[in-house]
C-alpha cells in the first residue's frame, strides 16, 4: 500500500510539474535561445540517402529518426555542447561531439557501411549501463558467434560458456545461476518485435508417466520458452535483461530477453551453417518501398540428429517471417507502423527399435506448428515529447504429439474404463491390439500493450514519464489427450483422456506507471527510474485464494555518475531493487482430474466364462486452489570504471524467490471393498460369480498425487565482471575478460511426505513419515572467459581466441538429519516422531539414514579449454566462419569424496558457415 | 636204553600231530578294492574303507594307495564295505573353476567275501545334504510370442520332494536375493561379516502345518499367473495344475481363483514381482522357526551407499534355515555369488545370449531310480547338479 501511495506521489509531482513545465519554458526562452539541429544523413560510399536512420543526443535524451529524404531536424535544444550518435542498420553507428551552442542547420552526417574493413568492430556483448545490467548484442557479434538459435547467445553474457546445444531436448534458460531450474527458465520473458512469447497454455504432455521411449524430458509445460524454437537469424539487436527491468515488462522472475528484428533495406542475405550434429540453411532479404515503408522476409530450415547411428532420432525446425513497417506524418508529428507475421514449425521424431525392431507401427512424433502475427502503432509528436506506443499480438499454435504401438501384453492384465466415480463390472484386456496415443494442444494467445511516454524537462534537464497497460488472454482449444479407452497405450498408468477445451482461459491485466529523471548537481549526474506495476488474473474462479488479488511489482533503479575527472577518468555507481512477479500457468492453476482404480474382485478363473472383474474407481481433484504467484526479489549494485578506452563493469547482486513453483506428493486413503470369492468353487458354478452374493471386507489403501505448490526456493548471489581493455594495436586485437562468480542455494520448502512401497507380511506398509527440513543443495562456481579478438583489417579477418577457465566448482547437499518431524497411521491421525519411535525397529523405515559422504562438498578442479573462431570476409559479398570449441582442453582428473576417480574427455566440437550477401 | 630215545621221539611226534589236528584253520580272502571316483577329484588315495563282518562285528580299515586300490585280507564271511574320506574338488562352469573339500562315501551292503582272492570295486559319490526338498526347475526367463514379443507371466519354480517320505509343504517360503551376481562385490558380505543370503523378496505357502501333503516323488508348482498361458502364447506352458500363485495386489497382476495365493511376506516394492529374466538373482527355500512375523524383526539387516540418501532394509535367511539353494547367473557375467559357497559352490544359467535363454530353464537332473521315484542329484553344485537351458517341462520329469 505505501508503494501505490509513493506511485501516486510521483503521478501528481509529474503533473504539477508538466503544469509548471510550459511555464518554465518561456521563462527559459526569454532567457536563453534555444537552438536547433537539423541535417542530412547519407552513404559515404555511394552518397544514397539513409532514411530510417537515428540520430540520438545522448545528454538530452532526445532521438529522432530521418525522413525518407534522409533529413532530421530537432528544435527547442539548449546550447551546449553535446555526443550525438547516428545510427542505421547495415551500418556503423557513428559517436561524435558536437557543439550546438549555435544553429546548426544542413548538417551532413556520413555513415559506413558494416564491414570488417572498419576500425571499429565489437564482437562480444555490450554491458549496457542503461541504468540495469543489460548484456547487448549486436549484428556483428552475432554473425562472429555463429548461432544456431537464441540459445546460443546466453555464452556471451558473464559467466556463460561455450556450450553445444543439444536439440533432442528443451533447451531452458540459464541465468546468473549455476545450474538451471524450472522457476528461472519459466520466468524469463522472452519480446520478438514488441510482442511477447509465451508457452503458459502448452500442456503437451501423456499423463500418467507415460514418458518418451529414451525418458528424455522432451516435455516443456510450466517450464517457459522453448529456445530451440527461436530463430537467431533476422536479429539486428538482443539485449538481455539480467537486473532489475523496467515495469514495462511483467510477468517475469529472472530476465527479459529482448529481441529487435531487422527492418528496412537489407541485402538477400544467405546463410549455410553445419556442425557435427546439426545444419542450418537460411535465406532474408529487406526492401525499402515508396511512401516510407519496407517489407523484410525471411525463413530458416534446421535438422538436428541427435545420434549419427540413429537416423530415427531428428528435430527439425523451419520458420518464416514477414515483416512490414510504413512511417510517416499523422496529426502534429509523426508514426510509425509495424506489423509481422510468423510461422515456426518443429518436429521432433522417434523411433522405437528397442524390441520392435520389425514392427513399423512403433512410433513417436510431436510436431509444433505455430502462428504469430502483431501489429504495432507508434506516434510521436513531432517536439518528441509525448509518444503513445500500442501493440496487439496473437499466437495460434497446433501441437500434437502421437504415440502408436502394437500392444502385445506380457500376460493378462485387467482394464480400467470407468470415468466416472464408483463400483463398475470391468473387463480384461486382450492380449493384442494395436493402440495410439494422441496428445494435440492449440493453444490461443493474445498481447495488447499500450504504452504512453511523456518527455519533459525541468530545470533544464530531460525527464521522463511512462505509463501504460498490458493485457493478455490465454486459452488452448486442443483436443488434450485422446485415446481409446479399451485400448489403452499406456496401459499400466490408468489414465484416462482428457480435453484441453474445457479448461478456462486465463486472463491477465496489468497496469504500469514509471518515472525517469535525471538531476545534475556540480556536474554529477544522477538517475533514477522508479516505478510500479501492479497485475491480477482477471475472472479467476473464488475458490482459489489468488482471485481479485492484485500484486505490485515495485522497482527502482539508480545511478550516479561522477563528474569526469580531468584525466578522463570516468566512474558510475549505480543500484538497483526490485519486485518481479511470474503469475502461474495452465498446468499449475487447472491439473487435470487423476482417476485411481482398485480390484475389488479379480477373478480370473482358468476358464474364460467364469470371469469377473469388478472395480472401484476414485476420482481427485488435485488442484491446489492456494496456488499463487511466484515473486522473486532482485537487488543489485555495481560500479562502472572507464579511462581512456579500458572499461571496467562489476555488479553485485543476490535474488531471492521462495515460494516458485514445484511439485509435491500427497498421500490420501481410498475405501474399498474386498470381495471373498473363497465360498464359491470354480469347478462347479456355470456362470461369472457376481458380487452381491459374495462376502467382503471393508479396506483402505494409501494412494499419491502430486500436485503444484510454491514451495520452490532459489538463492542467487553472484558476481559479475566485465573489462574490456584498450586496443592493442600492435596485436591488432582487442582484448576482454568477463566472468562472474555464482553461489546458487535451491531448495524445497514445507513438509514432505514418504511412504516406503514396500510389502511387508502381506500388506503395505502401515506408515506415512511427514519430514520438514531442507532438501536442497548449493553450487558455487567462479570462472572466467578471456577473449582476444585480432582484426587483421588489410586481410579482412577477425581471428578469436576465447580461453574459458572455470576456477572451480562445488557443490555441496543442504544438511538435515534424516528424521521425520511425525508420522501418520493408518486411521489417517498424524503422531509427532520421537525418541520411542527412532529406537522402534518398526519405523526404521522412515528414518533416512545417509551415507557418511552424502553431506560431504563436491569439488571439481580447474578446467581450461581453448576455442575458436575465425570470420574471413572474401569480398564485400561472402563471408565464411568457423569455430571450433574445446580444441585444447586441461580437465585434470580428480577424487570425489567417495574414493572414485573422475577422468573427463572432452571432445572437441566444430561447425562452419557461409554467409552470402547479394 | 636205545628204546626208550625212540619211544620219547614217537610220543613227541604223535604229540605234534594231535596239535595239529585240533586246530580250526578259516579260510581267508585277499580283497582288491578298487574304488572310482566322480569327475572333478583328482587324487583316490587315503581313503578309508572299513569292512565290517555283518555277522561277529569285527571291523578291518585300509586305505587306498595313489591308484585307489586297497589290498587286504579277510576272513571270508559276508561283509558290509564303508569308504569314506574328504577331497579336493574342482568344478568348471563358464570358464571359472570351483574347488572345495567334499566329503567322499561309498557303500556296498551284505558283500559275500570267499575264495583265495577277490576284486571288488567301489564308486564313491558325494554326500548328499538334502533335507529333502530341493528346486527342480527355475523357469525365471519368460518366453516370446509367435510375433516375437515379450511374454512373461508365465514364470514359474517347481520344488520337489526328494525324500522317501511324505513331506509338507506349509510354510515353505520362496525367496529371491537382493544381490544380484553381476555386481563386483556383495555388499551383505562386508557388512554382515560372512557370506549370508539376504532376500528382497519372500513368497510362503499358506498353512497351519499339515495342510499340504506332498508324497514322495511328487513336486508343487508355484508359479506367477496359474493359467494355461498357451491359449494366448503358443510359445508358453500350461501352468493349469499349478499348486500356488504368487499374486500381487495391484493393476497388473490377476487372480486366478483355482489357484491358491502364496503369502507375499516381503517384497522391496509394491509393484507386481517377477524374477530377474536374465537370472541374475539366485533363489532359496527356507522355512522359518516360529511366526513369519518374528523371523522378519529379528533378521532384518540394512545397507546404505557411503554418498547415498537413503537406506536399504532388507532381510536374511540363516543358513541353517535353509532347505535348498540355487544360485544362478549367466557366464559372461557372473562376478560374486549371492548364495554361500556351503549351499551351493558354483552356479547355473540359460547361457548369455539374448533370444537362445527365452522359454527355457534349469531342471536338476536324475541321480537313480528307485522304482517310479526319481532321486535328483543335489551335490550343492548347481554347475553340476543341474541341466542349463532346457525347455520347461512342468510337473513332470
């Protein structure tokens, strides 16, 4: 509630300022002139007009784009002397000082062509100080690095490492962390061209364990975004969110990674990539039109075999973009419009040659074909204060995973076909039969985003006022699961189908409010970002604890620039706090009904028209209705150092989310009936016994579910460092060092509950043990990637060599002392664990003793490897790449704590590309 | 005076042959006993072979020399021969080698013994330690379909009696061995000191005591599904006249009503048991002293991993509980016995390959006949004692 009050602070100090702020300004202008800017930007080589080109002035904040003939013109500037930077795609972006303590009309600004024959290429990730710790990657970089996917990106930012993607399964984010887990990779928020992805309504997997033929977990539900279905081609820009972001962006935990397509004119641009497990073709091309709009195209097509022997395991991957842009004046200023379309399709296949190898009706394929379009409508009015930014996007997906095997059954197994509670006459299964497996999702998403931006200044400084509106509506009209019944696939889960369709949409609504100010005090600079956003699933049944419940999300960013120092000595320190919220997914908010069937009579007789089979079936709900948002709280701080051209980034930073999501086991008892069939003799009845006429006993049994809870906690503390040093010009390399330091503490939080599955004397065994202490582990690891990246300008080549050192590794299990906190009984009353049952060998199945090592610290040493990459331009034309990693790799063989001795082979991985541009 | 020297002479001579004549001189025999011995005992010498007069009781005792010939004189009269001695033997399976001391007997009852010299020969075979019921199949590998798929309800152990008496089989429990023998080392060893059996899985035939008769000769088939499983899979058995099923409560295993249930008195999970299909486990029948209840509290033994979470309960079988042994394996495999080398020194197999082990089995062979019964060899040396990949025949020999 003090955050709103504090928002609400903000809003009326803005306006009454916005009120003063037309004042302020004649005062200004009786005082001072304003001057303005105006010019013409254009090709050096060729002397073409560059339209759609940027020219910024950084101290004032103040941007425009050139008209289609190339020219720009800002007014209402204040003398001085300023950076302005002109940027536009394909080329190099161009920093300069300069003096508008004048008018400045007619100025032509010339701008080179992207090459490798430029003084000033950058082939690693930018830290960008855009008042949170950003990690920005350019064109350039992008092309050295020579992705197959967005995966691939995250090896640039501190602490990343060079790793060869392994398509046959998910491939989950990793951030600021040492491992991974579900809760980062859900709550990273992944914007292609404003319009964000989101993988909340997929619910692609057979239930029932029912898992692939290798176990592989090929299923993605509430883990977030799949990045082997992105695309790295068409990228101008990425910037990777890993701090504190702007409220503009929710429904996120960890990060946002931010992806800005190309748009304007582009060369048909071709790219060949292949590596030893995977080839990648693509195809682009950009063209301006008439009336200040352009069309961009492109498509990609990938195969991956994951096994060179098993040409029956592959995941492929083709997507399409289509893009359209138009600009031009409306009312007092101008517009731009954007719109896309985009196709992603994947398909991941499998064969199962394990017995069958004969058989062609054992199959595995899960397809996914999907559809995302936005259109986007900016307006800025034309003195560049006031913008309104507004995006409606829209994914349509089909998703469907098929299994078909022929049944043949290991002996006589009973059926289970009720999908209704109660006592039913079943039937066996037939000892063969042909069976298929149908899981087909088509998830339905849709994004509207509208943004307004008020610039204004006060006391003659640029300040910024941001407010807007995100809604977003999520629904998945597949058929679910589907098979037949009588014929089951998975026989031994006793699953039923289930339709996605009849799970409710879900509806989210958020507001944002954000204000940007600056304040110069005796030429040091402060800014600050402060803002709040505040979200809730609309419409939510009251059942559940989360209904109409508003969250807000509080953030804060801050930095402080000193004045430079007459040596050119720059520093800034800079913080951050702040609030992220990841609302839950389909799969959390509405699971499936779980059917549980028990025999009450099997009777088999040698006879088949004897037989009988009745069952009980059980139906649970195991919806959670106290789920609710997962939160995680960011803080961090960091410093940034430059003198001359050597730069120096560090932050600090720790996150802490306690309650993300997890699944947890709940024990419950069934009733049922056990029916004796001892007084009857099956040699002398003609016809199927039949309950009524049979005695029986009253019987219970423990059954599981598992359902979701925000019991997950994970402790990020970390590190990070950046330093890029000077050109060594004699080497004609740049050299940098990045690198961070990640303790990461994960953990389970609230009571467990554990029934040994044993049989003892006949029955199972009569207790549940309730444990409540941690079962989690910490990992720690420092490293650190030196890169040296020699330009041979003459020779156009950049030659790379990344020496990536990982100092050490540790990892060590969260102790706890085995025993349970209570136990409960088999009437289902729960009695505290004590003395007298520790010493009762009665529960000595209940206590975990571990071994003797189990808390010990697992260390691995230090590990080097050298890798490479070479980018030769041949002509303007062609380009080619190639990389190898691991060339050289130390990995001393070490001793873990039990005695064993860890030898580590590392083979070295390579791949090639072409890049032609026509 | 001359006459009466020779009257002195006269009377000494009469004297000498009346002695003479008065003595009963019997005839004796020289005895060669040569004795053989079975395979796998290399020396035959220092054994002892008592002969003992079925009618004065006196005994006489020589040994053989190198070649295992004993010679010895007796008297003639009808004789009862005992050999008896300990030996080294080696046995091979697999390519590995087996030796122990055994104990050596040999027995010739009511042996007439006459005339100047006689040859007897003598076969020693190795004592028996049956206590009369042994395995007689272990068909734990389950067959294949006509369409080549995997099939294996149909598994069963047929245990038999080897006595010459009427034996109950109430409260005879089938047990499976937590180690398998492909594992480098058995852990239960170490921890408990001495080669123990430790099971994971305990069936027991119901019964007060006396309820389940079975004659000589006869075997009790106690199997996982009690049906004629060749109605659904040419390649199966008839299991029909099975005596007890091992039934599991749960989705995956049926009751069949003409077949009692064994008691399931133990089992490491909750899930339907069958035996490991490539006979990595090895097998015992025991019978516990007092209530099943009792031997479970008091043999209960635990084993953790030194880097492990959890423990591991499980339960031992003492040996003098124990009423036959089989330790099984597969020859490329085999590392360290779960069975103690007293029970069983060596093990038996259904071969390595995958497809050949399918719908066969183990079966103990034939030591004699007596009349209809058959006597099964049981030397404690399943290697020897038992055939290896045999087509299950149940119920019959």
């Amino acid at each position: 509630m003090r955050i709103l009050g504090v928002v609400i602070l903000l809003l009326f100090i803005n306006s009454f300022v916005f009120a003063q702020n037309t004042s302020i300004q004649k005062t200004n202008s009786s005082k001072v002139k304003p001057v303005s800017f105006s010019g013409l930007v254009l090709d050096k080589n060729s002397g073409e007009i560059l339209s759609a080109s940027s020219i910024v002035i950084k101290e004032l904040n103040l941007w425009q784009t050139t008209n289609v003939k190339g020219e720009f013109e800002i007014n209402n500037i204040k003398p001085n002397i300023y950076t302005l930077y002109v940027s536009c795609l394909g080329y190099n972006t161009v920093k300069t000082k300069i003096n508008l303590e004048h008018n400045k009309l007619g100025y032509i600004i010339k701008l080179e062509l992207l090459s490798l024959s430029l003084d000033e290429v950058v082939v690693t990730a930018r830290e960008r100080l855009n008042l949170s710790s950003t990690s920005t990657i350019n064109e350039m970089a992008m092309e050295h690095l020579q992705p197959s996917g967005v995966a691939d990106f995250f090896e640039l930012l501190p602490g990343g490492k060079p790793t060869n993607i392994d398509y046959s399964e998910m491939a989950q984010v990793s951030l600021r962390q040492v491992g991974s887990d579900n809760n980062t990779s859900l709550g990273t928020l992944f914007i292609v061209d404003d319009a964000p992805l989101t993988n909340d309504m997929n619910m692609q997997t057979p239930n029932g364990g029912a898992r692939d033929i290798k176990g592989i977990d090929r299923y993605t539900q509430s883990k977030g975004v799949d990045m082997r279905q992105i695309s790295a081609d068409e990228i101008e820009k990425i910037d990777i969110i890993r701090g504190v972001p702007s409220v503009e962006y929710g429904d996120l935990t960890s990060g946002v990674v931010k992806i800005t397509r190309k748009s304007g004119r582009t060369p048909t641009t071709i790219r060949i990539k292949s590596n030893i497990n995977h080839k990648l073709m693509h195809i682009g091309k950009g063209w301006n039109l008439k009336n200040n709009s352009s069309l961009n195209v492109g498509a990609d097509y990938l195969i991956y075999k994951g096994d060179p022997r098993n040409s029956l395991n592959s995941y492929q991957r083709a997507t399409f973009s289509i893009r359209y842009r138009k600009s031009g004046v409306l009312f007092d200023g101008s517009y731009t419009f954007k719109s896309f379309l985009d196709y992603t399709g994947t398909l991941d296949k499998e064969k199962d040659d394990e017995e069958q190898l004969t058989l062609p009706e054992d199959k595995y394929s899960s397809s996914y074909n999907k559809m995302l379009s936005k259109i986007g409508f900016e307006w800025m009015s034309e003195d560049n204060t006031l913008s309104i930014k507004t995006n409606l996007s829209g994914s349509y997906s089909i998703d469907k995973l098929v299994r078909t095997r022929g049944v043949s059954l290991k002996g006589p197994t009973p059926s289970f076909t009720s999908i209704e509670e109660g006592r039913y006459k079943s039937e066996y299964l037939p000892a063969r039969y042909y069976a298929e497996h149908t899981v087909e999702g088509k998830p339905v998403n849709l994004f509207l985003s509208i943004v307004l931006n008020k610039h204004y200044n006060l006391i003659g400084t640029p300040q910024n006022f941001k407010a807007g509106l995100n809604y977003s509506y999520g629904n998945n009209f597949g058929g679910g699961q589907m098979f037949d019944i009588y014929a089951p696939l998975f026989y031994e889960s006793g699953s039923r189908p289930y339709s996605f369709k009849d799970i409710p949409s879900i509806k989210k609504m958020s507001y944002f409010v954000e204000s940007g100010n600056l304040l110069k005090l005796n030429n040091h600079i402060f800014k600050i970002q402060v803002g709040a956003r505040i979200g809730k699933i609309q419409d939510l049944d009251d059942k559940y604890t989360m209904a109409n419940k508003w969250y807000v999300d509080p953030r804060v960013n801050i930095s402080w620039k000193l004045p430079t120092s007459t040596n050119s000595f720059d520093i800034s320190f800079y913080t951050g706090y702040g609030w992220q919220t990841k609302f839950p997914t389909s799969s959390h908010l509405y699971p499936h009904k779980k059917y549980y069937d028990v025999k009450e009579l099997d009777y088999f007789s040698q006879n088949p028209d004897l037989r009988a089979l009745y069952i009980n079936t059980k139906i649970v709900n195991p919806t959670n209705y106290n789920i609710s948002p997962s939160r995680n709280r960011k803080i961090e701080g960091g410093i940034k150092l430059s003198y001359k051209k050597f730069t120096l980034n560090l932050t600090v930073f720790n996150e802490y989310m306690d309650n993300g999501f997890t699944s947890s086991t709940n024990y419950f008892r069934i009733k049922y009936r056990e029916y004796d069939y001892s007084s009857i003799d099956p040699h002398r009845i003609t016809e199927p016994p039949n309950i009524d006429d049979l005695d029986y006993s009253n019987e219970s049994r423990y059954f599981t579910y598992s359902t979701s809870y925000n019991l997950s906690s994970v402790d990020k503390k970390g590190i990070e460092y950046v330093l890029n040093f000077p050109k060594l010009v004699g080497l004609a390399s740049n050299l940098s060092i990045s690198g961070a330091w990640f303790k990461t503490n994960y953990d389970k939080e609230g009571e467990r509950l554990y029934q040994p599955s044993i049989i003892l004397e006949g029955e199972e065994y009569p207790y549940i043990g309730v444990y409540d202490y941690d079962t989690g582990d910490t990992k720690e690891q420092l490293n650190t990637t030196i890169r040296i990246d020699t330009h041979l300008k003459k020779i156009k080549l950049i030659f790379s060599n990344q020496i990536y050192v990982k100092w050490f590794y540790k990892r060590q299990s969260n102790y706890n002392d085995g025993i349970p906190v209570a136990y409960i009984n088999k009437s289902g009353e729960r009695n505290p664990f004590g003395d007298a049952e520790l010493n009762d060998p009665k529960f000595s199945w209940l206590v975990n003793t571990y071994g003797h090592l189990y808390f010990e610290p697992y260390n691995t040493p230090v590990l080097v490897s050298l890798n490479q990459k070479v980018t030769k331009e041949i002509n303007n034309n062609i380009r080619i790449s190639f990389y190898i990693n691991n060339l050289i790799a130390y990995q001393p063989e070490y001793k873990t704590p039990s005695g064993a001795i860890i030898k580590l082979y590392s083979s070295p991985y390579f791949g090639a590309e072409l890049n032609i541009k026509l | 005076m001359r006459k009466i020297n020779l009257l002195l002479v006269f009377g000494l001579i009469i004297t000498l042959f009346s002695c003479d004549k008065d003595e009963e001189i019997t005839p004796q025999t020289k005895v060669t006993i040569q004795i053989s011995v079975p395979d796998g005992i290399e020396s035959m010498d220092e054994i002892s072979i008592t002969l003992k007069d079925v009618n004065t009781g006196t005994q006489r005792v020589v040994s053989t020399e190198a070649d295992g010939t004993a010679i010895i004189t007796v008297d003639e009269g009808v004789y009862n021969i005992i050999a008896s001695g300990e030996k080294e033997h080696t046995t091979d399976v697999g390519g590995e080698s087996f030796t122990r001391t055994v104990s050596l007997a040999g027995l010739k009852e009511n042996k007439s013994i006459e005339g100047e010299t006689m040859n007897i020969d003598l076969s020693l075979f190795i004592v028996i330690k049956s206590k009369g019921w042994v395995f007689k199949e272990l068909y734990y590998t389950g067959s294949r379909t006509p369409e080549d798929k995997s099939y294996y309800k149909d598994k069963y152990f047929e245990i038999y009696n080897n006595s010459n008496e009427v034996l109950y089989a109430d409260g005879i429990s089938l047990a499976e061995s937590d180690h398998g023998t492909y594992k480098e080392e058995n852990e239960w060893t170490t921890i408990l000191g001495e080669p123990t059996y430790v099971a994971h899985t305990i069936y027991t035939i119901p019964g007060s005591g006396k309820e389940h008769a079975v004659n000589p000769g006869e075997s009790v088939i106690l199997c996982d599904v009690g049906i004629n499983h060749k109605e659904v899979n040419a390649n199966s058995f008839d299991l029909s006249k099975a005596d007890f099923e091992w039934y599991d409560e749960h989705k995956l295993d049926v009751d069949v009503p003409e077949v009692p249930n064994l008691i399931k008195n133990f089992s490491y999970s909750k899930s339907i048991w069958t035996p490991h299909n490539r006979g990595y486990r090895s097998y015992i029948l025991f019978r516990a002293e007092g209530t099943m209840e009792d031997f479970l509290i008091n043999n209960e033994v635990q084993r953790s991993n030194a880097s492990g979470s959890r423990i591991t309960i499980r339960y031992k079988v003492p040996s003098n509980l124990i009423l036959d042994a089989v330790e099984v394996s597969t020859p490329s495999k085999f590392v360290s016995k779960a069975v103690p080398v007293g029970l069983d020194i060596s093990y038996t197999h259904t071969g390595d390959s995958d497809d050949i082990r399918y719908g066969k089995c183990v079966r103990r062979k034939v030591l004699r006949w007596d009349g209809t019964r058959a006597i099964l060899t049981d030397t404690n040396n399943s290697a020897e004692d038992f055939e290896s990949t045999v087509t299950p025949n149940p119920g019959k020999i």
